[in-house]
C-alpha cells in the first residue's frame, strides 16, 4: 500500500511539473509575441504628435500621451513576466555570493535614480551566502527597490538589510519605515499582479515579490513578511539546499 501511495505521488508530482513547464513556456511565448505590436503603437502614437504637431489638439494630446503611457505600461508588464519565466527557466551556478557587496551596489543605482532623496541606509557587514550571484542580485534588486519606493513618503526614510543567526541558520531581512501593509493581506504578497497600494501612490506592476519568491523557492529557502500600516515593513528570507 505504502509503495502504491508513493507511485502516485510521484506521478502526480511529475504531472504538475510537466504542467507549470507547459504554462512558463506558453507564457514565455505569449509574452514574447506581445511586444512587437506594442512597439507599434507606442510608435505610432510618437509618430503622430511628432509628425502632425500642428493638427493635434489639445485633447487630442491628452488621448494619445494616455495612449502610450498604457502601451509603455503593458511593455513594462511583459518585460516582468518574461522575467520571471526566464528565471523559473534558468539553470543555477552556484558560487560563493557576497551579499554586503552586492547590496551596496544595488543601493548606490537606486541612489543615481534618485540624487535628489535623502534615504539613511544599513547594510550590515559580513553577509555571504551560497547560490546564483545573477538571481540574487535581482533578488535584493527588488526587495531594497521596494524599501526604497515605499519609504518614499516617510518624513526620514531609512532601510536596513541584514542578518539574524539562530546557531548554523541565517535569515536575512530588509526593513523600511515606510508605508507597510496590512498583515489580513500577507497571504497575497508574492502573487504576480497582487497590489497593496494604488498605482498613484506607488507605481509598479506586482511581479516583483513574485519573482523573489521564486528565486528564493530555487535557493531551497522561504521567504515571509511582516508589517504594520504606515509603519513600515521587513521581509525575510532564508537560503536552503539548491534546487
């Protein structure tokens, strides 16, 4: 009985290993196939108030800068999904990561983005881990990416990356004091295309935490958060076993 029930749970593990590759691949392709005819319109739209400046209007303007700003929008959309599908696709070299350094890198762009902010950062010294140099720079990419944008109405932003050990087990956090979240809501974090906050107030596409999740998932370790509303939030996150 125990070798039938384990020949089935390996089989029905296969099908839905088979099925998740069939659905990044569909929407690798999709995605893919999508940005041409954006191009288009997005060129298009250009063409017109470039070419035709005289004839357009006023409200005419308005119509078409709406228009691009969706096309640009949807472009942005694809890019993040094509994105992800890359990285569920993608094979892992393992190294030794410094992560000190590299957040130090990720901190210093965000800075040259943004010379006019004034953001205090912590980067705690020290901090390594074993796994894919790429997907975890884009890992901390997009977790420090959102203490920053969320800290973005603090009166003194501030954002710290660092380590809690618990003997031979590192968990790493990054916390900000910006808007936070309501923790009834947790459960959709790392959802592609999940908002906590209106695009006017914080712009995005929702695949960013959704890509983390899936970085972490390959590292073999688990990602969680905690929040208070206008308090600010912390994300963790452990590196396991590679898969």
């Amino acid at each position: 009985m125990n070798d039938e029930l384990e020949r089935r749970v390996q089989e029905r593990t296969a099908e839905l290993e088979e099925t998740n590759r069939q659905l990044e691949s569909f929407s690798y392709s999709v995605s893919h196939d999508l940005r041409a005819p954006l191009r288009a319109i997005d060129g298009f739209g250009q063409a017109l108030l470039e070419d035709y400046d005289d004839q357009v209007n006023d409200g005419m303007r308005r119509y078409l800068s709406r228009i691009r700003a969706a096309t640009l929008r949807m472009a942005q959309l694809i890019d993040d999904l094509l994105n992800l599908a890359r990285i569920s696709r993608a094979t892992l070299s393992w190294h030794d990561v410094d992560l000190t350094v590299l957040a130090h890198q990720v901190l210093a762009n965000l800075g040259q983005s943004e010379p006019e902010r004034k953001v205090d950062t912590l980067v705690w010294e020290g901090m390594h881990a074993r796994g894919d140099p790429r997907l975890l720079r884009v890992a901390l990419e997009n977790l420090l990416g959102n203490a920053w944008k969320f800290s973005g109405k603090s009166p003194a932003p501030h954002l710290e990356f660092g380590l809690l050990r618990d003997g031979d087990k590192s968990t790493y956090f990054v916390r900000d004091n910006g808007a936070g979240f309501d923790m009834a809501h947790a459960d959709k974090l790392f959802d592609a295309f999940q908002r906590l906050h209106a695009m006017d107030e914080f712009p995005g596409t929702g695949v960013g935490l959704a890509t983390v999740q899936r970085i972490i998932h390959r590292h073999g370790g688990r990602i969680w958060a905690h929040a208070e509303p206008e308090k600010g939030a912390t994300f963790y996150f452990t590196i396991g076993n590679p898969k």
